[in-house]
C-alpha cells in the first residue's frame, strides 16, 4: 500500500514554534489542522474560509514555496505561511486591516479630497514610501509594531527628516485607529524627546545681506531655469517668504502702487496656518527679484510662459513644486558658496527666511513687526525660534542706549562702595555656611 503524500509537518522530524502562537486565526479565515503540510518536496497551508453571507465553509491548500532541503526550512515555511494567512484575510475579509500600501493608497486619496497643500502630500508620500521600503508593502497594518515604528525613526539620517515622517505617519494611522482599523496608534508609543535628543539642530544658515548680494551675482543665470532660481532666491530673502508662499504667487497678488504682496491660499497651494495669510512690504530685494523674473519670462519662447498667471513658473507655464525648485536649487547654492569661500552649512533656499529674520532682530527691529512680517501664529514662535540663535549672539546696544538716557542718582560719599563691601561680606558667610 502506497504512503500517503501528506504528513504532519511536527512528525517529519522537523522541531519548530507551536502553530498557536502566532496567533493569526479569525472568524471567517483560520488555518486547518494539521497547520502545516509536508509534501516529499515542499511544505503547504490549509486554509478554510467561511462565507459571510451563506455560512459555507471552503478548504483551500496553498504552497508555501519552501523547500525541505535543510533543517531551517520549517522555520522559513511558518514565516511565509504568516504572509499567506495575512493576504487571505486582507483579501477574503472586507473588515479586515488593510495591508500598508493598501491603506496607503485609501489615505493619500482621502487626503487630496480634502484639498491639502501639494507640499504636505508630498511629504505624506515620502514618510510612506519610506516606511514600506523598510518593513514592505504587504504588511498589514495591524502588524505595525512600536519597536518597528521607532528603529524606522530612529535610522533616518536627519532630525528634521525624521520629525517630518513621525508627523505624517502618526496622522495616518491615527484615521485608521479612529475608523478601527487599528487598536491604537504605534506611532503614540514613540519617545519625542529622546527622537529630538539623538539628532544634532540643523543650522540655520544665517546669511548676511553681503553674502546674499554675492551669490546672487555669482549664481549661473544662461538658461531660464538659471535665472528664475536666481531671482528667486532673492526673492525669498527680501520678502521673508516660505518656498511654497513663493512656488505658487501669482501676479496678481502683486501691488505695484501700495507696494505690497499679498499671500493668500490658492488652489494649488494651502498656507501652512491660518495666520500665514497676510500683507506684506515690497523690499529693494524683492524689486528686484520680481524685475528680473518679468524679465526672464517675457524673453522665453513659449507663449505660456509669458502669459502664465504664476510669477516663478517653469517652462510650461506651471508652478514648479517646491521640493523639486529646493533640490535645483541647493546643487547651485553649494557650488557657488564654494566658490566664494563662504560657509555652506546649512544654506538653503528656506534659510533666506530665517536670515532676513534674524538680521531684522539683531538691528533691534521690534518683535511684533517681524512676527507680522513672517507671519507667525503668535508672537512665542517668533520670540523662540529667532532670539535663541546659536550663532549669533544677542546684542545688549540699545538697552544700554536708553538707560544710559535715563535720569541717574546722585551718590552721596562713595555709597555704592559700602553696598558693594556688604554684599561681599553676604558671599563669605554663604561661602563658610
């Protein structure tokens, strides 16, 4: 009598993880005993479904593609008998948790229905496309673990770029947790701090109005490309404004006899708070970059450059995006910093902001005006992110000006000295005690 081609896969002379313990069964989809086949060649799963709406119950045998060439080969047979009973329940199981880029896709279209900015859906793009590169994309969701989920942070090679991802994935999974697909958020279990404490600050980049006026002239300006990177540039540092703000400004905005901009959201382009709408001044450098950018595209061949209702548009007559302009844009940056000997750390189109910013600050601008000017949700987030500049420090000029103005006492027989002997004497007893 010939032997039968199926055996339990325990009694194979194989040792390996109770079955049990993954714990992977589910009302409509379960593994059938016994949980792995033995074949002479190869292990398989035996799935059972049950349908939903008539109750009937199916057996289906799948292959695990896993040999029985070597001892580890149960092994290798039970982790693709996981990924098989995670697809049968994501496909099988309406309710069931999507698997990652599954939920990807479901959420990226959620998100441009809302009508988010393209930057956000960029950087929504990015920390996903990053997360399936590091755990794949037909992991279900629900498999997401915190210790996954904090040594994908933890590996990024910025601060910055983690923080960025941490935001977008927490807001992720948190519509999946709210429309229980998920239990609880993986990313609330991630230590903010210690992810903030493991990077070192980028710099900021501050430049000098000098410095400014010397890559500008030394940047390339043959092609159109050259020039529009070129004016902008100079146009984010006179006018304090964000890539996306300059990315997406149209000619109308532009108030030539107020001389003023006005930022507003668009189609395209939703500012980053409600506070980032807002007037602004037209500056000598601003002029200028919007001078010369008129110029670059009325000089241009394609007549949907020149009639193209977006200032700094590229040679269609489109906005660029900013991420795409920031990347061009920094390769010519560097070059030309190197050439001119200055420090390149941390330059970039966004630090033009930052270095309007704090040169306003340091020639004792007031605070509220620049707040205004950069348009800031409250007057903190201008006070904490420009006052507590490492690499520059805080000026103490008119402080000591307008004391200096004020009404002094009159000092009568060298009092100060007695007072200054007293406090002395206060010291050593504190020093003894």
């Amino acid at each position: 009598m010939a032997k039968s081609k199926h055996r339990n896969a325990n009694h194979a002379g194989n040792s390996g993880p109770a079955w049990t313990s993954f714990d992977l069964t589910s009302k409509l989809v379960r593994v059938g005993r016994p949980y792995i086949v033995a074949t002479r060649a190869c292990y398989y799963v035996l799935l059972y479904k049950t349908d939903p709406a008539t109750g009937i119950e199916s057996r289906r045998k799948v292959s695990t593609r896993v040999r029985r060439d070597s001892k580890d080969s149960y092994h290798k047979a039970c982790a693709a008998a996981l990924k098989i009973l995670a697809e049968a329940q994501s496909n099988f199981d309406p309710s069931a948790p999507m698997r990652l880029l599954a939920f990807f896709e479901s959420y990226i279209t959620e998100c441009e229905a809302k009508g988010l900015s393209q930057s956000y859906l960029q950087q929504i793009r990015s920390a996903f496309h990053a997360l399936m590169n590091r755990i794949g994309n037909g992991c279900l969701i629900t498999h997401i673990s915190a210790q996954q989920v904090r040594m994908f942070l933890f590996g990024q090679k910025s601060g910055s770029m983690a923080l960025s991802y941490y935001r977008a994935l927490r807001a992720g999974f948190e519509v999946a947790r709210r429309d229980g697909k998920l239990v609880s958020n993986p990313f609330d279990q991630v230590d903010l701090k210690a992810l903030r404490k493991k990077f070192t600050p980028r710099p900021r980049g501050i430049l000098s109005p000098e410095q400014v006026v010397q890559i500008y002239t030394a940047l390339p300006k043959e092609t159109y490309i050259d020039r529009l990177i070129a004016s902008f540039m100079l146009f984010l540092f006179g006018s304090a404004c964000r890539r996306s703000e300059g990315c997406y400004l149209l000619k109308t905005a532009i108030d030539w006899e107020r001389k003023s901009i006005r930022i507003a959201p668009t189609v395209k382009n939703r500012l980053k708070t409600a506070s980032s709408a807002g007037e602004i001044p037209i500056t000598k450098y601003a002029a200028i970059a919007l001078r010369e950018q008129h110029l670059n595209r009325q000089s241009h061949p394609n007549p949907n450059v020149r009639e193209s209702k977006w200032v700094f548009c590229n040679e269609r007559g489109e906005p660029y995006q900013p991420a795409s302009l920031t990347k061009a844009a920094h390769k010519r940056l560097m070059e030309v910093c190197e050439q001119l000997g200055i420090n390149s750390e941390g330059v970039d189109l966004h630090s033009m902001r930052h270095s309007l910013s704090q040169i306003l600050i340091d020639q004792n601008s007031e605070t509220s005006v620049v707040s205004k000017l950069l348009r800031h949700g409250s007057l903190a987030t201008t006070l904490s992110t420009y006052h507590k500049t490492a690499d520059i420090s805080t000026k103490f000029e008119s402080v000591l000006m307008l004391t200096g103005e004020m009404p002094m006492p009159v000092i009568v027989n060298e009092k100060p000295i007695v007072i200054i002997k007293h406090t002395l004497l206060i010291l050593s007893f504190k020093k003894a005690a």
